[in-house]
C-alpha cells in the first residue's frame, strides 16, 4: 500500500452529527481530502465545543457536567468513520441527558462496544495542546505526563532500560530528599549551637575561674581552721574556769594545802588570762563574715564554670554538627549526581528514539528545548505548536488530532504544519477566531487552494 492509499484510507468521509450539544441545536457537518482543517467563526460561537466533542468521541470521556443546549434534557454527538489506531472505521455516539451519559461505538462488522475502556483502547489518543504542552512541566503530574509521553514512543528494550533508570532515579531522588532534610535539620542545629560574644568571653575565662574557685576553697578552708582554733580555745578557757572553781573548792576544805594550791591557782589564772588575750570575740566575727563573704563568691564563681562548662559542651555539639553537616552536604551531592546522571541516561533513550527533535529534554528546570526554556518563554507558542504537534503524530495512530489555535502560526509555520501533516498522514484539525463570522465554517487547508465545508 503506497503513502496515497494510505491517505485515502484516513481521509475517507468523516461525518459529525450534534444535537442538543451546547450551541449546536441540530448540526451536521463533514471532512473529507484535506490534511488541515480550520473551525472558523466569531467568539462562543462553537469552535471549542467542536474540538472537545472530537475529543470525547475519541477518549470516551464525558463533555463537562452540563452538555445540553440551554431547555433541552438530552441530546448526543455522533461521529461515523472515524478511524481508530487500529486503522478501521468506526460510528461512535455519545448520548447525554437525565444525568446519565453513555458512549457506544460500532465496528465494520456491525458490532456494538459499549465499554468505556475497549473504545479507550480502540482509539488511544493522546491530546494536549500548545499551552498544555507548554505548561507540562510546570507541575510535578505534568513532568509525570511528559515522562509518558517519552515512554511511549520507545521500543520495547529502550523502554525497560528507560524504566529501570526511571526506578533508579526515584530512589536517588528520595534519598537525595531525605539528605535535604538532615541537611537544613543540621544547619539549623548549626543556628542554634553558635556562640555568641559573651559566650565566647566567658569560656576564654574558664581557666580564671577554675583557679579563682581553688583559692577560695583553700582560703575558706583555713578559716574554717582559724575558727576551730578559737572553738577550742573557747572550750579551753572553760575548763580551765571550771578547774578554777573546783580549786577554790579544795583550798577551803584542804587548808593545809592553801599554798600550794594558791600556787596552781594562780597559775592558771595567769594562763586564763594568756588565753582571754588571744580568743577576742571580734576575731571570730571578722573570720565568720569572711568565711560568708568567700562562699558567696564561691557559689558566683562555681556558676560561672557551670556556664563554662554548658558553653564546652556547645562548642563541642557544633564541631560535631559541623561535621555531621559536611558529611550529609557531600551525600546529598552525590545522590544528586546520581539523580542528574539518571535524567541524562533517559535524556539519552530518548534522544536514540523517534522523538522528533532530540534536542527536546526533561530537566530539573522544567521542559527545555536545547538551553531554551519553555517555562521562561524563551520558546515561541508557534514553536512549541509545531514540536508538540510533530509528538502527537509519533504517539497516536488515530489520524486525527487537534492541535491548537491557528491564529498562533503565521503562513510559515502553518505551511510547516502542513507539512508535518502530509508526512505523517494526519488530519489535523485548528480553531481560528473570525470576529464577522456569526456562523460556524470548516474550512480545508492546503497549498493548492481552500476547500469549505460548512455546518448546515
């Protein structure tokens, strides 16, 4: 079968039917030997209700929750010959109305599919237009969308090594995610751990302190001695008042012993006296006053060397953290060479497969056209018009698509299309604002003249 054969095969007689569909009361219309089509017409005239009909017809989804013309309860779109990825024809209608929808589609043999998912897979169709395409990578669901996209036009062998590396990505990614995790989790401990000026003044003091605290001790210790010295002699000076009594005693019923015991006795009135000389109350009160005075400086200096050692231990948590910080930067840089040389692994399935233009990739900064970005708008709408358009024709078998607004290509570019069309054997079909128009008009496009074909 030639390229021409297999032409007429797609371009035989497509016609539409709608009723009760939005602003299409009771509308019929037909394509037929034009590789692109133009729905013409003023704004909310149609022109988008047609598309999302042709869509629906090929996806099996239901139009919206409320397709009926305003005042009418039910209504269908019908499509016949519309031709399937399998290559047959098909009458597909989608009735609507009381709530309910329900999708029919009937073979060349005359057999009825009513599953949703058998049509879905007669036809599967892929549709995004320019901004969608645009737009994809925007969000993670449409980075996963364009990953499909790329999956589906490789081989069979291109896509488990594509699937593999996609698995080995996840899991570099998730890992990468959770050194991310530890990694701001430590830099605020770092935050958090940092010495401030006083912090830093006091642990430079440290080892004062320490030897600050060593001279109070001993010097309260030898108080402390100095005030058992005067305890004793308190003690001393006791006994000795009561061996004095106890000598007075003696010497009036000992009389011969009066001399002798005047003798002791006044000798330990002279000792008595020595020792009242030496333990002055105002001595023990200067030492007692010190001695509190010293524990008060004590308990100020102990503190500090608390803070002292609280800040050491600080310090040492910061080390720490600083190192357990370097230690996770250099894991998380690289899983996230891991991850980037898993991107350029698919980047490079893709670019040996039938992707149109292998300088089209997925990156970390969205959809990228060589170094354009189409996230930044460094690619024009007629561009990515023609890049996603070209996709289209890869992944689906269906020969129809619908690509987008004409009023986004010049004459250039929409010859461009053309092109793309003839090449791979696709009716493409275009929206196309006409402020005059009050009517609907499909208009055929081709270089060699325009045919119409109105909505009667």
């Amino acid at each position: 079968m030639n390229k021409e054969e297999s032409k007429n095969e797609n371009f035989c007689e497509l016609k539409l039917k709608f009723h009760n569909y939005k602003k299409l009361k009771d509308n019929s219309f037909s394509l037929k030997d034009s590789y692109i089509y133009f729905i013409e017409g003023s704004n909310a005239t149609g022109k988008t209700t047609i598309k999302d009909a042709l869509k629906s017809l090929q996806t099996a989804t239901p139009i919206g929750p409320q397709p009926c013309t305003i005042g009418e309860k039910e209504g269908f779109v019908e499509a016949i010959n519309l031709v399937g990825a399998d290559g047959k024809r098909y009458i597909i209608k989608y009735t609507f109305g009381y709530g309910k929808s329900k999708f029919i589609a009937i073979n060349e043999d005359n057999k009825k599919i009513s599953s949703v998912n058998e049509i879905r897979n007669i036809f599967r169709f892929t549709n995004f237009t320019a901004d969608e395409f645009m737009n994809m990578s925007l969000s993670a669901k449409g980075r996963e969308d364009i990953k499909k996209i790329f999956y589906s036009i490789l081989t069979d062998e291109s896509a488990k090594e594509y699937n593999l590396s996609l698995l080995k990505e996840k899991q570099y990614y998730d890992l990468r995610t959770q050194a991310n995790l530890k990694v701001q989790s430590l830099k605020r401990a770092v935050n958090d751990n940092l010495l401030t000026s006083e912090e830093r003044d006091k642990l430079k003091d440290s080892d004062a302190i320490k030897k600050d605290i060593e001279e109070i001790r001993t010097d309260i210790k030898l108080n402390d001695n100095a005030l058992n010295d005067l305890s004793y002699t308190e003690s001393r000076i006791k006994e000795i008042e009561r061996d004095v009594e106890f000598n007075k005693g003696l010497i009036k019923d000992l009389q011969v012993k009066i001399d002798m015991l005047k003798a002791k006795n006044l000798n330990d009135e002279q000792e008595k006296n020595i020792l009242l000389n030496k333990h002055d109350i105002s001595l023990k009160n200067c030492i007692e006053e010190k001695i509190a005075k010293l524990n008060i400086i004590l308990r100020e200096k102990e503190n500090i060397a608390k803070e002292c050692i609280k800040i050491s231990v600080k310090e040492e948590n910061l080390t720490n953290i600083h190192i357990a910080l370097e230690d996770k930067e250099r894991e998380w840089n690289d899983l996230d060479l891991q991850v980037k040389s898993e991107r350029q692994k698919q980047d490079d399935i893709i670019k040996q497969s039938k992707l149109p233009d292998t300088k089209l990739r997925l990156t970390d900064k969205g959809l990228m056209y060589d170094n354009l970005s189409f996230e930044e708008g460094q690619i024009s709408k007629a561009e990515a018009m023609l890049i996603g358009a070209e996709i289209q024709c890869i992944i689906n078998k269906v020969p129809l698509l619908l690509i987008g607004s004409a009023g986004d290509l010049d004459n250039e570019n929409l010859n461009k299309m053309l092109e793309l069309a003839k090449r791979y054997n696709k009716i493409m079909i275009f929206d196309k604002v006409l402020k005059e128009k009050s009517d609907i008009a499909i208009v055929g496009y081709d270089v060699e003249g325009v045919t119409i074909n109105k909505i009667k």
